[in-house]
C-alpha cells in the first residue's frame, strides 16, 4: 500500500536530485538540452525504458 508520506518523500527527493545540475553548473544543463533535442525519438524512449527499469531494480534491492 502506498502511504502518501512515503509519495511525497520520494516526489521532494527528485526535486532536489533534479536541482543539482542546473544550479551547480547552467552551462552544462543548457548543452545536455541541446543533446536531448538532437535525439531521436527512438533514443530518447530507449533512455526512458533503461531509466525506469534501473529505478525498479534499484526499489526492490532497497525494498528487499
């Protein structure tokens, strides 16, 4: 059962994750960007799919 504690916890947690890189370094984000925008949508769904079965794996060792 997924408790709404938990959710929120884990939605700040990204947020925070997420504001590293534009905050420590704008430069670097704003070529990330420009990489993402020159890949196809093919590349962009395999980084997706690999993203979020990595996160899955990492939830049941965490949870194990």
């Amino acid at each position: 059962m997924i408790r709404w504690h938990d959710l929120g916890a884990a939605f700040a947690l990204l947020l925070v994750l997420e504001g590293i890189l534009p905050f420590l370094s704008p430069d670097r984000l704003r070529r990330i960007v420009r990489l993402v925008e020159s890949m196809g949508d093919q590349q962009l769904r395999f980084i997706g799919i690999t993203s979020m079965l990595l996160g899955l794996v990492m939830l049941y060792i965490v949870n194990r």
